[in-house]
C-alpha cells in the first residue's frame, strides 16, 4: 500500500486495484470475509499515537451497517475497496474529534464514548478494462468507539465523500 502526500500536506492511501467491481450489486459477503484477516490487529495513528484495535465485530459492522445499506454507486464501491487500506488509513487518520454515547446498545462497547477521524483514498481509475494512472480521490470519517476496557476499537467507516 502507497501512502502520497498532497498539495495541501495531507496524506492518502492509493489502492493498488480495485478488487471489488460491481458498483450495481456489492457482494457485502465476500468484504467482510476480505476484513476477517485484520481482526485482532491493531495500528497506531501518527497523528495522535493513539492505538486502534481491529476486534471481531469490525468486519459485520463495516459491510451491515445502516451506512453501508444506504451506499450505491460509485461510494458504495469505494467502501468496498477500502478494505484493502484499512490499517493504513487508519494510520494516516487526523482530526481527532470525540461524541459522548448516548445508544443504550452501545453501553458496553462505547461506555467511553466514540472518537471520529478523518482520512483520505484514492481508488483507481480503469478506462475500458483497463487500469489508467487516474484515481478517485474520497474523503472519510472512521468511527472508532472507546470501550469500557480502556481500548480504542475501529468501529466502521462513513461519510464517504469523492473529493
């Protein structure tokens, strides 16, 4: 995986392909097999050195969240393909914000409440089946919850936004 930085000085994961390419059917399944191999990882952010664990729930919530149900298109297939930069967008994460849990079915895994990053991917671009130099570039916000062990879990991705 290839971290670039922009004009701007921010960093952004480029995906080496796209290996999730219906953008019409999705097979949400077969993400969240992809995922499996991360749980029980975890990566630290540069931006704040705090640690973040891939847990067990991480790969349902990202591929059946009520998120993900409402993407289609173009997102929905970026979503997809994230997959492949998971730790590294987590690393290259900033803007540290933090919300109190307030969702009674939360109480456990959020007791400590939710942090939301920022972090950016660009996901190729092909042009008659094949791959140009061109990507698409997103923006988005990792929900990261703070549980009662003291431990940060990588919770799921949203706000998924082409720049």
């Amino acid at each position: 995986m290839q971290i670039v930085t922009n004009k701007q000085g921010q960093h952004i994961v480029i995906l080496p392909d796209v290996i999730f390419a219906n953008k019409q059917a999705i097979n949400w399944n077969d993400v969240e097999d992809y995922l499996e191999k991360y749980v029980g990882t975890f990566v630290e952010i540069t931006d704040t050195k705090d640690i973040v664990y891939i847990g067990k729930d991480f790969p349902d919530e990202y591929t059946g969240s009520k998120y993900t149900r409402t993407l289609k298109g173009a997102r929905a297939k970026a979503k997809a393909n994230a997959a492949q930069g998971i730790r590294e967008m987590v690393e290259i994460a900033t803007n540290k914000r933090f919300k109190n849990n307030y969702k009674t079915k939360h109480s456990s895994d959020a007791a400590k409440g939710w942090y939301y990053y920022t972090t950016r991917f660009a996901v190729p671009i092909f042009e008659n089946e094949k791959k140009s130099e061109n990507y698409n570039i997103f923006t988005a916000c990792l929900v990261i919850n703070h549980a009662s062990n003291d431990k940060l879990y990588l919770y799921d991705i949203v706000d998924i936004k082409k720049e």
